[in-house]
C-alpha cells in the first residue's frame, strides 16, 4: 500500500459519517399548554355560574308573579259589599279576576317545575322544548295580565270620580296585583328569550 493510500485509509477511519440526521425532537410548549388549560377551566365555570344564575332568577320572578296573581284573586273576589259594589257585576273586574287564576295556574305550575329540576336534576322536557314553552308562555300570560288590567282601569277611575269607597279601592289595589304580575312575567319572559337564543338548533 503506497504512502498516498494509507493516509486516505486513515482520514476515513477518523471522520464521522456524512449520512442524513434525524430531525430534533420537539419539545412540548409547556407554559402555552398550561395557559390553554387555565383559559378554558374557568370558561366552563363561568357559564356554569351564569346558567345557574339565570335559572335562579327565572324561578324567582315565577314566583313573584304567583304571589301577585294569588293576591289579585283573592283581592277580587273578596271584593263584594251589596248593591252595585260587587265585582261580579262588571265583565272588566270579571276578566280581571279570570285571568288572575289562570296566571296563578301557570305561574304555580312553573315554578313547582322548576323547583323539582334543581332539586332531583331531572328534567321533565327537553331544554328546547322547555324554553319555547317559557319564553310563548310567559309572553302570552303577561299580555294577558296587562290587558285585563288596563281594561278595568277606566272603569275604577269613572267609579272613583262619583264615589271613592271601599270598593274602589279593592278594586284598585286587584290592578295593581295584576299589573306587578305583568312586570314579573314580563321579565321572565326576557329570560325565556335568552334562554332560547342559546339553544342549539341541530
């Protein structure tokens, strides 16, 4: 082997090889990863406490409007003294006292449902289902409420001009149940409408 030979042997041995290398490793965005995670954590607590919130509030104005809808009919139907001082001898505080039960009905049934869902956690419809029946209920039982209300109202003002007695003011203190139900419903209805704007549709 001649000289020239025997130092390109050696340069071979020596050096390390030239084939293709393996890609680094990648190594994981810890901190972005953790940051990720915290973001969505209290993201889903958020929208738990709002849900809770707005179920809480929902039942809390169902309830006010069953207590003034039950005052309403109580006040109205109590509201007999003889002669022309009974209610039942006017159709707009017969209305008036007609839809005070029926708001009493639907405000009672509302409200014993949602007690039972946050009670048991079982629901008795579906969400969809359930929000349409509480947003179209809500609006036609307060549309109901301020109707009635504002149909007896000229009639108790025309009264109160030729004699402000007891009966008058029975009469006026059973509006004025019926149109703080109208509020109560009113606002839930507002709720029933947040609520089914968040359902989904698929």
């Amino acid at each position: 082997m001649s000289e020239v030979e025997d130092r390109t042997a050696k340069q071979h041995v020596g050096s390390p090889p030239t084939g293709p290398t393996a890609p680094p490793l990648a190594v994981p965005d810890v901190e972005n990863q953790h940051t990720a995670t915290g973001f969505g954590v209290p993201e889903i607590l958020r929208r738990w406490k709002r849900e809770d919130f707005v179920k809480r509030g929902s039942l809390g104005l169902r309830a006010l409007a069953l207590l003034f809808s039950l005052l309403a009919f109580i006040i109205m139907a109590s509201n007999k003294h003889g002669d022309w001082e009974q209610f039942d001898k006017y159709e707009e505080y017969r209305y008036v006292l007609a839809i005070a039960i029926l708001s009493t009905l639907y405000a009672g049934g509302q409200a014993l449902r949602q007690v039972h869902e946050l009670w048991t956690g079982n629901r008795l419809f579906q969400d969809r289902h359930s929000a349409l029946l509480d947003f179209f209920g809500d609006q036609i039982m307060a549309y109901l409420l301020i109707s009635s209300a504002s149909a007896a109202v000229p009639l108790t003002n025309n009264m109160r001009k030729g004699a402000d007695n007891i009966f008058t003011d029975t009469s006026a203190a059973a509006i004025s149940m019926s149109f703080f139900a109208f509020f109560a419903l009113a606002l839930s209805a507002m709720i029933s409408g947040y609520k089914l704007s968040t359902q989904s549709y698929i």
